[in-house]
C-alpha cells in the first residue's frame, strides 16, 4: 500500500547544510526560536521555514490575523538554502526571447513579471514596516554584465525586448560598466532597476523575527512525517507534534522526501564563494553593486561594502544531486572555479583570498513551471524555485497561503493556470541528461 493509500507520509531525508554561507558568517549571533516541544495546535502547519514558508506566514497573518499558524523550520533560519541565495529578488525573466513578444510569448513575460513583483511587494511591505536598512533590503537594481560578443548580443537582443514591453533599462557600454564594477574585463552592462538585492540570511532572519502571534515559529524541529487525523494533520516532529486543518510544504526539493512530485523534480546545486574583506582602495568602480551574467549559467558576482571592508561574492557551477546533499570536496572543486574567476575579473585584487564557501540547493521541474497546488486534501504544495528561490519562492508562498484560506487574487489565478510539472525520463537517463544538460549549458557560457 502506498503511502497516499494509507494517508500517511514520512520522510525519507531531511535537509543538510552545504558548507559555511558567508552570509550567515557574517551576521551577528542570533537567538533562534524554541524548538517544538509537545502537542500544539494550529490552524496551518507550514513545513519550511525558507522564502516559502516564510511568505506563506506572512501572507496568512494578513489574510486572517486570527489564524494559528505553526512553522516548522527543520534547522536555523538562514542557515538553510535561504540563506545560500545571492539575494537576487528580480522582477524581470532572467531570459527573453530574442523573438518579438506576441500572443503566448507576451502573455509568459507579463505571468512572469505579476509573479516576480507579486514577491517584491510583500517584501518590500515588511522592508518599509520594519525599517529595514540598505544593508539588509536595497531596492537598487540589477546589472547583467557580458564578458565576450556573445553576450554583448545577448544583452542588446535583451534590451530590444525589454523595449518593445516598456520597461525600464540602460545599456553599458565596456567604460560604464567598467565604471560602475572596477572590472576592465566586462566588454558590455545591461541595468535594470526593478530589482531588489538582499542580504539573504538577514532578510530570512528579518521575516521570521517580524512574525508575531498567533504565527509561532519553531526551530530545529524538521517535520519527520505527517498523517491524516480527522478531517485535518498531524504533523510529527522528533519532540512534538502539531494537529491542524491544513499544511503548507515549502521544502521546495524535499517534498519529494515526503513521496510528492517523485520524478518531477531535478536537485541542483550552485555553489559561491565570498573574499575575504579588502581595501576598497584597491579596486575602482562603485562600492555596492549585483550583476547577473549575460548567459545562462555565467558567473554572478556581487560588491558589497561592509564599512570597514568590501568583499566580492562569485557564484558559478552546478551539479545535479539527487540526494539533496553535496561533499566539501565539491564545494572545494567548484572553489577552485571562483577563484580563477575572480582573479580574471579584478587583477588589481591579488592576494585577495577567499573566506567562505557554500553551495545552496535548486529544485528544477522539466517544463519550469512551479510544483504547486492541493497535492493531497489540505495540503498545499509551494515548492520547485526554478532557479529563483529569492522571487519565485516568495511568490509560491504567497499564492499557497490564498489557496489555503480560499482567497482569490490575480496571482492566484495565474499559479491556477500553470500546467503540473511534467515527468522526468527514468533513471539513469534523467541523471545521465542532466549532467549533459548542465556541463553543455556552462560550456556554453564560456568565459561569461
């Protein structure tokens, strides 16, 4: 009998953490929440405590400020792949179409665009309530950054398309963006300023501290399993257990662990390393900037002025991991990758060593669509990021909470729209293509 057959669901694996965020690193101490200890009840059990959750919480306390609301994070908050993001909230595709926008085309962008400002609105709110600094949420825009003709054609057939939707960008050239990041080695710039860059760990920290009651937030208590009690769930942590009408899975690649979306799913890694800090004299350009590649799969590098220092994040590779989990040999291999980057992009900087590195997990469906809905009677799936964990899982997150309490929205009616995702090929081909796919896309990306 199948575990749906017997309303119950247990996991197989839970989450581990991919060596030291430098984000994390960097933060101040920080006093987590209580684990869960005993029987509680709620109204809506959340499994994940990540941009999902998080934004489902949020969005519930809204919606109905009277809801019980119980999120069980299974380790610290920000210590996760939450905290492993770049802190790219984005609000435009990463990549158009060099065709024009028209009929389903047009129609994809604009669904993309709702859903990715869906996210910067809610996280712009709690930005605004909290009084948030520029350290931790800055609405200061993005730069997509080319290092070859190719993706100088890449960015201009962007631009072109970005013109024809009306939106709001600025083209580089190689001295501007030279001026702008203290590389001579971007050849062109693309600045889009919708959006928003974070410091992952401490917006992550941000949201969960800004949570109030009835939403309670436990730590350390990864949900073990969860099965049909009544009309509603029952949730099992190692130490307690909460009884509710309704759950929210915001594990994004772990609720396969849980038997849902099973062969839909591909687990990715990417992998960043942070420097050490360094004399801002010693590199040109402004202090604080985020640049995404021209290519898909290219390197993204970030400036960020810590005040006494600045330091430079480099984020490139992927692997494909079924297993949810990656070795430090890993991390150290894809490290070795940063550096040469690095050292590439800003000469002047020798001797700049790096002091941090992780890598944080993607979960990927075939048709790029999210794994999302009622996946069983009160439960509601947020999951698969796609790649854009900071907007796309914010977003989940919210259109899961107005699914739940039966809210209706135009996000809502888009996630109503978007097909299931669709099936992988069977092991080992899924494996065998995905790694293909992936050493391809980086070649393709070459030198970006």
């Amino acid at each position: 009998m199948t575990q749906a057959a017997k309303n119950v669901f247990i996991a197989s694996k839970h989450p581990k953490r991919a060596g030291v965020s430098g984000w994390v690193a960097t933060l101040a101490p920080r006093t987590p929440q209580p684990a869960l200890n005993g029987p509680v009840i709620a109204d809506v059990t959340i499994i994940g405590g990540g941009f999902a959750g998080l934004s489902a919480a949020r969005r519930i306390s809204r919606l109905d400020p009277n809801a019980r609301v119980a999120v069980l994070e299974a380790g610290i908050v920000g210590e996760g792949p939450a905290g492993a993001n770049s802190g790219f909230i984005i609000d435009l595709p990463h990549e158009v179409s060099s065709d024009d926008f028209s009929g389903e085309s047009e129609a994809k962008f604009r669904q993309s665009v709702l859903i990715q400002r869906s996210a910067i609105a809610l996280a712009t709110e709690m930005a605004t309530e909290n009084g948030w600094g520029k350290d931790v949420f800055d609405p200061c825009g993005r730069y997509s950054v080319a290092i070859s003709a190719e993706g100088d054609r890449h960015l201009e057939d962007y631009a072109q398309q970005l013109s024809k939707m009306g939106e709001d960008h600025r083209l580089l050239s190689a001295s501007e963006i030279d001026a702008v990041t203290g590389s001579p080695v971007y050849t062109s710039g693309l600045f889009m300023p919708g959006t928003v860059i974070v410091q992952p760990a401490a917006y992550i920290r941000g949201v969960a501290d800004c949570l109030k009651e009835p939403v309670t937030l436990y730590e350390r208590s990864p949900a073990l399993s969860f099965e049909r009690l009544g009309t509603g769930w029952l949730v099992k942590t190692p130490q307690g257990s909460v009884q509710a009408a309704k759950i929210i899975m915001a594990n994004n690649g772990h609720a396969e662990s849980f038997g849902f979306f099973r062969g839909r799913l591909l687990h990715v890694f990417t992998y960043a390393s942070l420097t050490e800090e360094f004399d801002p004299s010693r590199l040109g350009g402004e202090r604080k900037w985020a640049a995404t590649p021209a290519l898909p799969m290219g390197t993204t590098v970030r400036r960020i002025s810590t005040g006494a220092g600045d330091r430079i994040l480099v984020r490139s590779r992927y692997s494909y991991n079924p297993s949810i989990a990656v070795s430090d040999a890993a991390i150290q291999r894809a490290g070795h990758l940063h550096d040469g980057k690095f050292s590439n992009r800003f000469p002047t900087l020798g001797g700049v060593g790096m002091q941090y590195r992780w890598a944080g997990a993607m979960a990927l469906t075939r048709n790029h669509v999210p794994a999302f809905g009622e996946i069983e009677r009160g439960v509601f799936a947020a999951c698969g990021c796609n790649g854009l964990g900071a907007s796309n899982s914010t977003a989940s997150g919210i259109a899961a909470a107005e699914l739940a309490l039966g809210h209706d929205s135009e996000l809502g009616r888009v996630y109503a729209r978007l097909a299931a995702p669709t099936a992988l090929p069977p092991q080992p081909f899924t494996a065998i293509g995905a790694k293909i796919h992936l050493a391809y896309r980086e070649w393709s990306a070459g030198s970006e």
